[in-house]
C-alpha cells in the first residue's frame, strides 16, 4: 500500500498551453481515486506523468511522502493498465503475464506460482496457452489486469481499461474490477471520461477540466454539491437544470428533482415552476420530460425525470405547474459559475 501525492504539477507541451495546469492531488493508501473529465482535459497526461512516462515542466510526484519525480517508470513499483491492454501478440497468455517477472530475472518456479495464482484470481487459468487474438476484449483485459497485478506493484495506474468492452462486459468487468482492487488493497488511479463509471468505482472522483481541478470529492459529494456549474453540469445524465436570470445567482436543478406538483404528498417547502411541455420521452422505469420554463422564470429549456410510479397524464403542448423541493435547488455565482452556499 502507498500514498501518490503531486505538487503543484505542470506539463506544458511544445503547442504552448498546459496541458496539466498545476495539480495538487493526494491520493491515500488503498484508495481508488478517479481522474474524471472531458477529452483532452490533461487525465492521460497527469497519468503518464505519475507513471514516470512523462516528465513534467514542473512541480513535483511523491510516492509515500518520498519525491520520485525524476525516478524512471521501472524503479516506480507502479503497474499501468493501457486502453489497448498492449499486450504482446507473439506471446501466450502465460508468457504475456509472466513477462514483467522474467525481466525480473525472477526464478522459473516463482514465475509459475505468481502466474498461477494471478490466472486463478482473474479467472483465466483455462486460457494460458491461447495468443491475445483467440481472446475476447474481456478476457484481454483479465490478462492485462492480471500482469499488472503479478508483481505486487504498489499503485495501479489505469487509463480507461474497460472502454474497449461492449455496454453489457463494461458493467461485469467494473464490478470485478471494484472487487479485485478492495480484495488486494493497492491504491489505484483510474482514468475515464464517463461520469457513470466514475461514480460507481471512485472513492473518490478527481473533476478535471483544460488541466485544472474542479473538485475532489466522493461520488456523492460531487453529486450532491457540486463545485460549479462545469461539475454539475458534467456529472449526471440528463445533466442538472441550469437557469441564468438577470442579476441574480444561477440557479440549478436536477432532472429528478423536478417533478409535477402532482407528486408530491408533502407540498411544505416548494418552489413551483410553470412548465411548458415539449416532449415526453418513456424510458420505461422513469419519463423524461423536455420542456421550457414560463414566467415568472425565463424561458429556458429544461428537463425532469419522472419515475413511472408517478401516476400523472403529461400531454405534449400542455402546460402543467411543476415544483422542486427547496433544498434540492443549487445556487450559483452568475459569473465565476461557483457554488455559493
Ligand atoms: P482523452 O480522454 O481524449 O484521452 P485526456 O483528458 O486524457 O483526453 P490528454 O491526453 O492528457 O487528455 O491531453 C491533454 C492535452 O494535451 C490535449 O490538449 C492534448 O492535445 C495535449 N497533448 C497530449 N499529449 C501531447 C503531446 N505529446 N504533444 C502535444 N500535446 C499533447
């Protein structure tokens, strides 16, 4: 188990803007922390930087408190998972896991008990004399996972490791993934621009954009409140409601949140919205609802997600008065885009 700190970390490239902008991050012993953003916000580059396979403009990586940042990759003790898994095709599954510990000049009969025990922990014992081309991209990626794992790194570094699987594979492989990483302990930083996959695997979600820090943040609290609007409006799908109104704070809501008056039992403490409905969309568990405030609001699109359960007839064109629970309503600085309470 390790802790990985940066300090005050920049990567600027040669196209002059920095593609890393100064991180302070502080990543604890076991955690798993994900590096979340948009394309191009610097989350491969912070990554590399970490690895060892980039060295930064300036500022510094720490590992256990010790500065490593001019140390190269091997002399790290980390395992980075690529996207590609890169594994070598000439290779069988056992000689692709059993690389890095041959480069070890590990002895044979080590060699096979490590490589045993990490086929057996992924499920692929069954698979060792096959080439990466008569795998699956799930069964790739066991062994991608399972030669980082055999030589006991102290932090795994994954940049997008399931991206390659389809919609189904992506949710098993996630949860293994979770699992695997709580069974061993490592700390671990994972890449990925979809917030889904962020929540459900971080315990703690890192919100990158243009290579700065929006917040850090457990998946709820970056749920829940928000840094900005960059975070609100990033996080959640259908993102939160965003209102601009004339010298007044930005106000926001979530979809959820934002149901017919109908709905509630409990009508203490709403704010009431008249509701002009554009478009009803069934997801079968829930209704989407697109549509634009009236006033006294300003006409802006917004969205509500409602849960089928709700019994209420939403009828395009109609105008029906929907509300939101006073809590539930988020307020921002109309210009910094900053939270304010
Ligand atoms: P993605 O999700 O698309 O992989 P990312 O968040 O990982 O994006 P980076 O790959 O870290 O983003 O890139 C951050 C910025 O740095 C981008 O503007 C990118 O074009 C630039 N960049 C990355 N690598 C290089 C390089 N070797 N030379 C020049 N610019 C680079």
């Amino acid at each position: 188990m390790a802790t990985v700190e940066t300090r005050a970390l920049i990567k600027r490239f040669d196209s002059g803007t920095n593609a890393v902008d100064g991180i302070d991050l502080s990543v604890r012993e076991g955690e798993f922390m994900v590096l979340l953003g948009p394309s191009g916000s610097g989350k491969t580059t912070l990554l590399r930087m970490i690895a060892g396979l980039e060295q930064p403009t300036s500022g510094d990586i720490l590992l256990d408190g010790q500065v490593i940042t001019g140390l190269p990759p091997r002399a790290r003790n980390m395992a980075m998972v690529f996207q590609s898994y890169a594994l070598y095709p000439h290779l069988n599954v056992f000689r692709n896991i059993a690389f890095p510990l041959r480069a070890q000049g590990m002895a044979r009969g080590s060699i096979q008990e490590k490589v045993d025990w990490a086929a057996k922990m992924f499920g692929i014992s069954a698979l060792l004399q096959r080439k990466p081309r008569q795998l699956s991209g799930g069964e790739r990626q066991r062994v991608a996972l399972a030669r980082a794992v055999v030589r006991e790194p102290v932090v795994f570094l994954l940049d997008e490791p399931l991206s390659n699987l389809d919609a189904k594979l992506r949710i098993s492989a996630r949860d293994e993934l979770q699992q695997f990483q709580r069974h061993l302990e490592t700390t671990t930083i994972y890449v990925t621009h979809d917030q889904v996959e962020a929540l459900a695997l971080g315990d703690r979600i890192v919100v990158l954009d243009h290579g700065s820090i929006h917040q850090i943040g457990t998946p709820q609290e970056v749920y829940e409140r928000p840094a900005d609007t960059f975070v609100a409006t990033f996080i959640g799908a259908p993102p939160m409601n965003l209102v601009q109104r004339q010298g007044q704070p930005t106000l926001g809501f979530r979809p959820e949140h934002f149901l017919p008056q109908a709905a509630y039992n409990d009508t203490s403490q709403l704010r009431r919205f008249p509701f002009h409905i554009l478009r009803v969309e069934n997801l079968g568990s829930n209704h989407l609802v697109y549509g634009e405030l009236l006033p006294p609001m300003p006409p802006v699109k917004a969205i509500a997600r409602i849960p089928s359960t709700v019994e209420v007839v939403l009828e395009r064109g109609a105008t029906s008065e929907f509300a939101i629970k006073e809590h539930r309503l988020h307020a921002f600085d109309p210009d910094t885009g900053l939270r304010l309470d």
